[in-house]
C-alpha cells in the first residue's frame, strides 16, 4: 500500500520534509500461483513501497529493506533488496518514510490479526553513512499499540506530525507521529479499513472498507464537517489514490472496478472491470493517467478521458500490492519482488 499513498506536498512545510510516499495494504486472503523468488530476502508478499528522495524501501513479514540496482526503466527489471532497514516485533504491513528536522523517518505499522495493532518510528539514514551490518538501526525510536486489531495502511499528514492508520476493526484512527497517541478516531467502518490516504493539500482524508465504502473526512475541522460516505461500490474496497492536485480520488474494489470521484464527493465515472480484485492504485505525476494494480500480476493504465477506458496492460509475476508511478517509470510489488516498468511513450 503505505503512497502513494498523498504522495506530494504543496505545504511550505512538507516541501522540504515529505519527498514521496506509497502505501499497500494486505491483501484479501488467496493462494498465490507463483513460486517464491529465491534471491529476494522477503518473505511472503511485498506489501507496501515508499520512497525518501533517491532511496526505495519496501515492506514483508521479514521487515523493510533498501532496494538498490535497476537504474533504467526497462520493463520487469527487478530491483535488489541492499539491507535491512527496521525489523518490527509484530507483522510489518505498511510504510511511510519522511524527512523530518532530525533526519530521515520511516514508520512501520502493522501486528496480530484480532489481537493487536502496531506502529513503530525508525532513523532511517542512508546506507553510505552506517556500516554494513545489516542489522544496524533495525531498532524502533519508538513502538506503541493502537487498537486490538491489525493495522492494513497508514497515511502522513503534510506537516509529517500526525498519521492516520486504516485498522482491521474497522477504525480509522488520528496519532501523534512522535508519540504514538491516539488523537482521535475519523472514521469507522462496518468491515476492515483497507486503505487510508491524506489529499497532497492536506484538506481531506479518504479511507476504504471491506464495507464497501470510502469515507472522506476534511482534516481541517474534523470536529464539525460531517463525513461523506461514497456507496457506488457493490464489493469491498481494497484501494484508494487522490489525483495530485488533490481534487479527483480514485477507488479500487475486489469486484475489478475502479471508481472515480470528486473530492466534494460528486460522482464522476467507473471503469469497466478490469479482470481481477484491484489491489493498488497510483496516479500519473502529472495527473493524467490512473495504474491499477491486480490481484493477478496485470498493471493496467486507465485513460481519464470520456471515450477510452484501457491504454495498456503489462504482466508482472504475482499479485501487484503496491505501485509507485514516476514520470518516466512504474515501481510495483509484485508478489515477493520489486520491479521497474519503463513509462509509456506519449
């Protein structure tokens, strides 16, 4: 999931704190059909990606590693996990990594399903400044539990000093950054929070459910705008993804559609069904197109304009959980590795 997921900051402030995010969230349960990579350290599935300035971490059950290597953008190149940055107690599922005044951040939040919720904060300082020793700062700055359930996402406000964590139990709850404390509770669904991301203007928080709903919350006065509930999805809600600026957000169901929305809530259009459960979505940098990540490996870009639907289809090894979209190139989790996928040409 955590990039996107919100990915970028018009803040004066996250300028020069918040780079680039992304967010993944565990998928729904369902073997995969591709046999583990025998040179990638992750166990089980790539969960979540995110990026701090040149640096690419990504998230399993075996912790969060730096990814190094492929450089180009050519198509299904796969990326080298390098070291081990944080090895949490409990189950790591999302990512957040950031720039804060004392240097690089990295939270890790995940846990035990129906026991506990966990969220960690970690120095994450680049490779060239620690000795090799993979182990080096894999111990959390700070660890707390939040909740009784697992947590499947979490999310950065722009001034990187609270976060907003999607949990099993159906809680979308508001923490302190440093912390941990819980601040309040935005939201709750009916089934699992899937998703949560935070608008690139810091205005609104969106959240996904299992309950079928996206809920958006503006972060600006919490305590009085009602929440709006957006009900066009007939299956649970696995993705969510605010266009950069901040005025369109896109969500992704187990049913194979992808849905688009105004910010204010107002309807705008559907997508036909893709194929398979929509795992991941990632906006273009300029707003332009939409990726969709499948439970089958397919990474499919979806025009927004009126008369087209499908631009292109690229097929990965497994289910693709999470995706980072850069100008010239695609970053995606799939399965249990992390690959490049060169930009269309337009």
């Amino acid at each position: 999931m955590m990039d996107v997921r919100c990915r970028a900051s018009t803040s004066p402030v996250m300028r020069s704190l918040l780079v680039t995010i992304a967010f993944a969230i565990e998928p729904s349960a369902r073997p995969e059909d591709v046999a583990p990579d025998p040179k990638t350290p992750h166990i089980g599935a790539v969960t979540a990606l995110a990026t701090l300035g040149p640096r690419l971490l990504a998230c399993s059950q075996a912790g969060v590693f730096e990814h190094s290597g492929a450089k180009g953008g050519t198509t299904g190149e796969r990326e080298h996990a390098s070291r081990l940055v944080a090895s949490a107690g409990d189950r790591a599922i999302a990512i957040a990594a950031f720039a804060s005044h004392d240097g690089p951040r990295l939270l890790v939040a995940g846990g035990r399903p129906g026991r506990v919720g966990t969220v960690s904060l970690f120095a994450c300082t680049p490779h060239d400044d620690r000795d090799d020793d993979v182990s080096a700062g894999a111990r959390p700055m700070v660890e707390r539990e939040v909740g009784g359930d697992v947590i499947y996402a979490l999310a950065l406000t722009p001034d990187g000093q609270r976060a907003a964590l999607a949990s099993a139990d159906g809680r979308v709850r508001l923490v302190s950054t440093r912390t941990f404390e819980t601040l309040r509770e935005l939201a709750r669904h009916t089934a699992a929070a899937r998703d949560v991301v935070i608008a690139p203007d810091g205005q609104t928080l969106a959240s996904a459910g299992l309950d079928g709903l996206v809920i958006l919350v503006a972060l600006r006065d919490e305590a009085s705008a009602p929440a709006k509930r957006l009900a066009e999805h007939t299956a649970g809600v696995e993705a969510i993804a605010f266009s950069p600026d901040s005025t369109r957000i896109a969500s992704g169901a187990r049913d194979g559609k992808v849905r688009l929305h105004a910010t204010n809530g107002r309807f705008l259009r559907t997508w036909a069904p893709l194929g398979d459960e929509v795992w991941s979505l990632a906006w273009s940098p300029d707003g332009t197109t939409l990726h969709a990540g499948l439970a089958n490996g397919d990474v499919v870009e979806l025009s927004l304009e009126p008369d087209r639907e499908v631009l292109r289809r690229e097929k990965t090894p497994g289910g693709v959980r999470a995706i980072i979209a850069r100008e010239h190139e695609l970053i995606v989790a799939a399965h249990d590795r992390v690959l490049r996928i060169a930009a269309a040409k337009r």
